[in-house]
C-alpha cells in the first residue's frame, strides 16, 4: 500500500493491485461457504428419501453447523489476531475441505450430523479471517466500503450458483456430491491465498484468556439450543435448565471482559450506536433470509411439484438480486446516511416477507408472489449485510479486526441457526396442527405427520381417494405454516427498521 497526500493533509493508504487480488481470494473464502448453504437448502428432500431423519434430526443437519460456527467465531477471530488472519483462514479452508469429503459420504444422519460439526468448527475460522484481514488490507474508507461490497456480494453470487448448481447435481449424481463442490475452491484457495494475500495479526495481542474462551462458547450454543428446541417442541424444565446455563456463562463472560486489561471482546464497542445498530440488523436480515430458504426449497419442491432444478432457477432471481445489492450499497452509502439506508433495506425486506402471505398450494398462482417476495427479501438483505458489516469493522481499530468481525459473523451465523429453527419450526408446528388425519391409522400418526417430506411419502402409499384428500390436506397446511412464518418475519424486519432508521452517526 503506498500513502498518497493532497495539499492540505495526507489521506489513508490506498490498496495496491495486490490487496485487490488477494479480495478475489478472500471471496473465495465466503463463495465455498455461501454455496454449501444454499445446496444443503435444496438437499433437504433427497436427504430426507436417503437418510431418513427425524424432524429435530433434519433440523440438526441444518442448523447445527451455525450452532457450532456461533459458538466459536469469537474464539477464532481472536485466535487469527493472534497467530495470523492468513495463518488461520488456510487452515480453515483446508479443514473444511476434509469435513465437506465426510459429509458427501455420510451413511447415517447421525455421521451427516457429524459431518457438519466439523464444518461448523472450520468455518469458523474462515468468516472472520476474511473480514479481518479485509480490515488490515484497505484502510481508506471508500476502497473499503467497496471490498466489503464485493465481499458480500460473492455471498449472494455463492447463494445464487449454489441453487442451480445443486439442482442439477442433484438430478444426475447422488445427494453427497452437493457436498465435493467445494473442493475445487478450496484448492484454488489454497494455492493462491500464500501467494495474493498478505498476513496481518495483532502486534500486542496479549495473553489468549482460555476461560474466555471456555465462557462465550458456553454462552452462546445452550442459548441458540434452547431457543431451537423450545420451538420445536415447547417449554421444558431441562430447557430452562440449559437456557439458564447460557445467560449464566454470558453474565459471566460479560463481567471477565469488564475486569481484562486486553479483553477477548471489547465490550466498549457495543457503546457506540452504529455498531450495536449493525450487530442487530445483521442478525435479524440473515434470520429472515435463512428461513424463507428453509421452507422455501420445500415449498417448491414438495408443494408445487418442482424438480430441484426449476426449484433453482425460481430462487435464481432473489439470490441475483443479493449480489446485486451488495454491490449498489457501496454507491448508496457515500450518498445517503448509513441509517437510512438500512431502513430502507428492512423495510424491503419486509415487503418481500409479506409477500408470502399470497402463496398457495397451487403453482399457477403462486410462482409469481413467490418469485417477487425473494427477490425483495434478497435484495434488502443484501444492502443490509454490506452496510452491517461495513459499520462493525470500520468502528474497530485495525489491529482488533479479526475480533470485530468476529462479532458480526458471530451475528450472521446466529442469525442462520435461529432463521431455521425458530422459522422452520413454527411452520412444522402449524403444519402438523393443520393435517387431516381422518384417514390415518392412528399407530401411523407419527409416520403421517413427522415432517413434509414423510407426509408426502405417506400419501402416496394411502388408496387414490384417501392419499389425494391428504395430500391436499398436507400442501394446505405446510402453506399456513408459511403464511404464519411470514408475519412473524416481516414484523421482526419492521421492527429492527425502526431502529435502524434512528441511527444518525455517519460511517466511519
């Protein structure tokens, strides 16, 4: 980087043709992460025909990689200030790598479940890398805006090829091999980051706080547990117990930081209101992207009769228009405040949520509503993660990076694990109060109503009459559950608007 002056007063270094090279290899970074997310999304049936899971067993081969990746995204972040972001983003890539090849070849949902332990523990170290080491490479605000940009833009592009990409793998080769795509980016990776990216670690950064450590992860995966299995299954006093546990381990997380000279969180940050503000915002615009891709697939697939292929191209549009957007952020955010920009973004969001409202079982009335609603979704999402995650890092010093972006992907991924479960179960839990059970022997009960994919399979097994009439019964009431899941989301996104719009200072 070299430091450019003008009459007056020197400006920030500017990036050299290399520090924008080594973006296209951080993206990299973010692309094997956004298409595995994505393909799982459209796996979830065939998954379901092979493997046979349970509900909770399906929601865990979800959901349990962000619970995992939450749970040690601080860790990470402050591991990579300490020994190096690159250090640490390579042995990510290449972790993740190895857990991908276990995935593929999973033969139980109990060593799939596995599997994505092991990715949720690599990919942690991967998303604060990239964000911190995009922190100590563009220090002008402008260039950074942008490679923040470009970042979550190769986000949305992941989650846009993933769909198509998974469609058509999954209509010619076995559901595992959704899971071998990311081997050719890891390599790539690999083989480049050494070379185009440069290494940046915290000069002074103190001793690593095992306890710490120990805390945030005790934290946050009870909590995100809690709340996962609270609604999917009710109230429970072992749930309250576990929950306890993770306020608990927070209180006492928080209270370390206060009384650390060089705290594994900097609790300060919080104080200032851009950040606190973007912290939110990430986490609730993720939510609601991450639930309509749960039950959107399904709805697709399973409802309207789509191949998994076609259930791709339907999503192609709204996920387009997340990369788009991240892109058009940058060029919003020099002309317009930061809040108000945000706000703009939830609130299309929102309107897309609302959207939803209008789908039925019928595929001739409902492709459009739904088609239109993701791509508002996508697209408020997609301004709304740039300019987050552009307010979280700028608000830190640079030799603080990895643990600032650790927040705000701490965030992100939280916002995943809770979009799933806490969506996707209130759409089972209307489903399964919705179903016309009349013609169901009541010893198949379980069988009939354990999740869309094995009703669907049941009905098929029924006489014409009886499997038609509950068929019918099934897409009605998996529709509902969607029609409740989309007032929910587009009150949280009003909601986390509102604040938004409150927020006055300007970027910094």
């Amino acid at each position: 980087m070299t430091t450019q002056t003008t009459g007056r007063a020197p400006t920030r270094p500017r990036a050299s043709a290399r520090d924008w090279a080594g973006l296209s290899v951080l993206a990299l970074a973010l692309l094997l992460l956004a298409v595995d997310a994505t393909v799982l999304d459209l796996a979830v049936p065939a998954i379901s025909a092979d493997l046979a899971p349970t509900t909770p067993q399906l929601l865990w081969i979800i959901d349990v990689y962000s619970f995992v990746l939450a749970g040690l995204l601080v860790v990470m972040g402050n591991l990579g200030d300490r020994i190096g972001r690159r250090k640490l983003l390579l042995i990510g890539a290449a972790g993740f790598g190895v857990a991908s090849v276990l995935a593929a070849w999973a033969m139980t949902p109990e060593m799939l479940i596995a599997a994505r332990v092991l990715q949720g523990v690599a990919g942690a170290t991967l998303m604060p890398a990239t964000l911190g080491l995009i922190r100590s490479m563009f220090l002008d605000p402008r260039q950074r805006t942008v490679a923040i940009a470009v970042w979550s833009a190769m986000a949305g592009g992941g989650a846009a090829a993933g769909p198509l990409l998974g469609g058509w793998l999954l209509e010619h080769y076995w559901w595992g091999s959704v899971f071998l795509v990311n081997l050719p980016v890891m390599l790539v990776l690999l083989g480049l980051g050494p070379v185009l990216v440069p290494e940046s670690r915290d000069p002074r950064p103190g001793r690593f706080d095992l306890p710490s450590a120990a805390l945030s992860m005790l934290a946050l995966v009870p909590l995100v547990y809690a709340v996962k299995e609270f609604a999917a299954h009710g109230p429970s006093l072992g749930l309250a117990a576990i929950g306890a546990l993770g306020v608990f381990a927070g209180v006492w997380f928080v209270r370390r930081q206060r009384g650390l000279a060089q705290p594994m969180l900097d609790l300060a940050l919080f104080a200032v209101p851009k950040f606190r503000t973007a912290v939110v915002t990430n986490l609730l615009a993720v939510f609601a992207l991450a639930g309509v891709l749960f039950f959107g697939s399904q709805y697709l697939q399973l409802v309207l009769g789509r191949s998994p292929m076609q259930a791709g191209l339907l999503l192609l549009p709204g996920l387009l228009a997340s990369m788009i957007a991240s892109l058009a952020a940058a060029w919003l955010v020099r002309r317009i405040r930061p809040g108000a920009v945000l706000g703009g973004a939830l609130t299309t969001a929102a309107l897309g949520a609302a959207l939803f409202g209008w789908l039925g079982p019928d595929a001739s009335v409902s492709t459009t509503p739904f088609v239109l609603g993701f791509l508002f979704v996508g697209a408020g999402v997609g301004v709304a993660l740039t300019v987050s995650s552009d307010l979280v890092v700028s608000s830190a010093p640079v030799e603080r990076a990895g643990a600032a972006a650790a927040v705000s992907e701490t965030a992100y991924e939280t916002g995943i694990a809770l979009g799933v479960a806490v969506l996707g179960s209130v759409v089972m839990a209307i489903f399964r109060n919705g179903l016309d059970l009349t013609d169901v022997p009541g010893d198949q009960t379980g069988a009939a109503t354990e999740s869309l994919g094995s009703a669907t399979a049941f009905a098929r097994e029924l006489p014409e009459a009886a499997g038609n009439a509950f068929l019918v019964s099934v897409h009605e009431a998996f529709v509902s559950g969607i029609h409740f899941a989309a007032i929910g989301t587009m009150s949280i996104l009003l909601l986390a608007a509102a604040v938004a719009f409150r927020l006055r200072s300007a970027r910094g």
